[in-house]
C-alpha cells in the first residue's frame, strides 16, 4: 500500500467520525445523520480514503485504519 516509509497516510477528523460510526455497523444513512451532512459526503470521505490507502472496499479501508492504529 505504502512507496515508502516515509508515506504517511492519516484520516482527516471527519474521516476518522466516519469510519469509527462504520465499525459500530451504522450506515451510510445514520452516519450522514449523526454527522449532520450527507449520505454524499459520508461517501466522498470514504473514498478519499481509500484512494489513499489504495484499498479495493470500504472493508479493507477500515481494516487499513484499524492496523494502523489509526481507529
């Protein structure tokens, strides 16, 4: 996933607010609500995330996140 070890990847803070709602099994409905934005923005975070982390699913972002200490 990584270049090198210089590449840091770090969830902004509303990433981190959504992924950590994923872990709990809420959707990407009650996570726009809880958030207050929505269902698109719950997604683009998503996303963005796994672009960075190049990972294939939204699964394998958190799995990223969670053994990166980052969640």
């Amino acid at each position: 996933m990584y270049k090198t070890v210089t590449d840091i990847i770090v969830l902004t803070s509303q990433q981190e607010a959504v992924f950590r709602r994923l872990i709990q099994g809420k959707s990407q409905d009650e996570i726009a609500h809880d958030l207050g934005i929505s269902r698109r923005m719950v997604n683009r975070h998503i996303e963005s995330y796994r672009r960075k982390t190049k990972t294939k699913s939204t699964i394998a972002a958190v799995a990223f996140a969670i053994k990166q200490g980052l969640i």
